[in-house]
C-alpha cells in the first residue's frame, strides 16, 4: 500500500515538472516574440515612392509636342532628333531678299516661338543664319557673311525684347553660303537656302 502511495506521488511530481517546463518554454518564447516586435516597429520604415500622374507630361515632351506643332505655319519646318529639335523658317517669312529687319507679318510666329523658348529656361539655343551663293554688296553687308550673322542676330534681339529671353542662353552664327540644304543651280533651290534656323538643346537632365 506504501509503495503504491509513492509511485503515485512521483508521476503527480514528473506531471508538475513538465507544466513548469512548458509554461517556461511559454514564457521565453512570448519575451523573444515581444522583443522582435520591438526592433522591426523601431527600425525607419522604407520611403513610398510614387509614380508621377499619367496626365502630367514631362517638360521635355511638353517643348516637342508645342515646337512640332510650329509646322503648321507656312515657310517654316521643324526636325527633331535626339534632344535636339530644328526649326527652320524661310527668308520670305522673316526678311525681304538682301535685309536684316524683322518683317511685321512675321511677328506672330516669332512671337509664338518666343513665347515656347521662355517656357523652357533650361534649353539653350542656337540661332544660324544663311544666304544663298549670290554675292551681295552694300554699305550695311559687305558680303553675305554679314548679312547672315545680321539676321541670327536680329533673330536674337527680337526673342530679348519681346519675349524677355535672357540673351545668355544664345548662341548665333552667320554661315553666308556654306551649309546649302540644295544646290544653288535654280531660283527655288536658292529660295530654300535663304533661311534662320532655330536650333534647341534639350539639357540632359529634366524635372517634370
């Protein structure tokens, strides 16, 4: 009967002992679970990163999308390639044959590109001037060297004065004959030669 009363007190002991093991496997386990919650909340969390509007354009393709619509206009055409865009206007629209003064009815459109470039500060640009192969000679323009850096540079003083363009971000080139888009073999051919280009450099890097 004795025996029988200690075999009974030492598995009511073993059954205590493995409550306690469990409840302090419990125990550490909860403190480790507390901790780890503690670092990961105390840790910076990563920067939410979001994409830009769908119907926001990028101020480069805003400029591209307006300077190709110049194309519309008669006598002038626009190229681009690159970062680059070309605008190429006539002699006829800009200047009567062997002068440097702004023609009045080209205003608007010179006034329409102005109003583009000022948009856009950060694109330089480069204005050229060019002449066909007949030679000119006057008091104001010697040669056609002078009468296509008069032009470029008229150009300039317009996009200055009434588009209020810093005249910094120019730069103007006279090249009298020598960049032909045709040969100056017919009157056409050396209307087309007659022309102001507008050369716009995109930077290389844009904010939207």
């Amino acid at each position: 009967m004795s025996n029988y009363s200690l075999d009974g007190d030492s598995n009511w002991l073993i059954t205590l002992s493995d409550l306690l093991t469990l409840l302090l496997v419990f125990f550490i386990f909860a403190l480790t679970v507390d901790r780890a919650s503690r670092i990961k909340t105390s840790q910076p969390t990563a920067a939410v990163i979001t994409a830009a509007p769908q119907n926001q354009m990028p101020a480069t393709d805003d400029l591209r999308s307006k300077i190709m619509g110049l194309a519309a206009e008669d006598g002038i055409t626009v190229q681009a390639s690159g970062r680059e865009m070309l605008i190429t206007i006539k002699e006829k629209v800009t200047f009567n044959p062997g002068e440097a003064e702004i023609l009045k009815s080209s205003e608007p459109v010179l006034d329409k590109i102005g109003n583009i470039l000022k948009q856009h500060p950060a694109v330089l640009i480069e204005i050229d001037g060019h002449t066909d192969n007949i030679p000119i000679k006057t008091r104001l323009y010697p040669s056609n060297w002078e009468l296509s850096t008069a032009r470029a540079t008229t150009v300039l003083k317009y996009f200055a004065a009434h588009s209020g363009i810093e005249p910094s971000r120019f730069f103007v080139r006279g090249n009298a004959d020598q960049k032909p888009l045709l040969p100056n073999d017919t009157s056409l051919q050396r209307a087309e030669n007659r022309r102001v280009e507008i050369r716009l450099k995109e930077p290389l890097e844009t904010k939207s």
